[in-house]
C-alpha cells in the first residue's frame, strides 16, 4: 500500500504541474497577442507620424513655389516698369537737342546696367530656391528612408520575439508530452 500512496502522490503532482503549464501556456498566449497588438500599434503610429512629416513637407515645398511665383512676378514687373521707364526717358532724350545725345548713350548704359544686375540677381534668387528646393527633396527621401528602417527594425523585433515565444511554447508542450508519456508509462507499471 506504500507504493501505492507514493504513485497516487506523484501523479496527483504530475497532474497539478499539468495544470501549471497549461495555466503557463495560456498566460503566454495572452502576453504573446498583446506584444503583437502592440507592435502592429507602434507600426501605424510610425506610418502616420511618416505620412504627417511628408504632408508637411509636401505643404513647405508648395509654399516655396508659391512665393518662387510671386519673386518671379515682381521681378517681372519691376523689369517692365524700369523697361518703361527707359522708353519713356529715352523718347524725351532723342526729342531733346541733339548736344545731349551723349548723354542719353550714357544714361542706357546705365539702365542696361540695371536691369543686368536686376536679371543677374532673379537668377540667382531662382537658382537658391532650386537648390533649396532640391535639399528638401533629399531631406524628405532620407527621411522616408529612415522611417522606412525603424518601421523594419520594428517588424523584425517583434518577429524576433514572437519566435522566441514560438520556441518556448514549443519547448514547453514538449515538456508537457514527455510529462505525460512519464505518467502513462507510470501507470503502466502500476
């Protein structure tokens, strides 16, 4: 009857450490859909806050070519008028005596001058503004491919982590199966 008492014990504790694993088991499944809500909440959050920087990015570069539009305008018209002007002085020079032609030459070299330095310096405003514009595509590539990174740094964590719980599962059933062919075997004996 000893033996008896002694098997009746073990298996009431092979039974109670069952139960264990399986309560273990169903705690890890519930931490293991948790981390997975988790992670596909954290990679929506970063896909938006990605799909925000690129809309106000998109926002800044219509606004550059806005204000691009306008410099253009008023350089434009700031030729015609200074262009007009030259017409207009001009007409009154060659309607004047002819002792002031030399002065007249004088006074469209200067205009011509201006309105070069007008041109020259539109230019060049245009030519920042390209490369501006251009620096703020390369920011927003870098930073499409940097969001990109940490959105696949975070799949690959947590596909890492569910592997990892993968294997414990798996190592604990396996641990549960031989638990129970230990216990079959015992009975058999018995």
């Amino acid at each position: 009857m000893g033996t008896l008492a002694v098997k009746s014990v073990t298996i009431n504790e092979n039974q109670t450490e069952v139960v264990h694993l399986r309560a273990t088991i169903i705690v890890l499944r519930e931490q293991l859909e948790t981390l997975s809500f988790e992670s596909d909440k954290a990679v929506q959050k970063s896909v938006m806050r990605s799909s925000d920087e690129i809309q106000q990015l998109k926002d800044t570069s219509s606004s550059l070519r806005n204000e691009l539009e306008n410099l253009k305008f008023d350089k434009d018209a700031a030729v015609q008028r200074a262009v007009q002007s030259s017409a207009d002085e001009i007409q009154q020079l060659k309607n004047t005596a002819s002792s002031l032609r030399s002065e007249l030459e004088g006074l469209r070299f200067d205009k011509d001058a201006a309105v070069q330095r007008a041109v020259q310096s539109s230019t060049d405003e245009i030519q920042q503004l390209k490369n501006t514009t251009s620096s703020l595509r390369g920011e927003l590539e870098s930073l499409r491919f940097e969001k990109d990174a940490a959105v696949q740094r975070a799949v690959q964590s947590s596909t890492d982590e569910i592997q990892q719980l993968k294997n414990t599962t798996s190592s604990l059933r396996s641990e549960m199966e031989k638990l129970q062919l230990d216990q079959s075997e015992k009975k058999k004996l018995i």
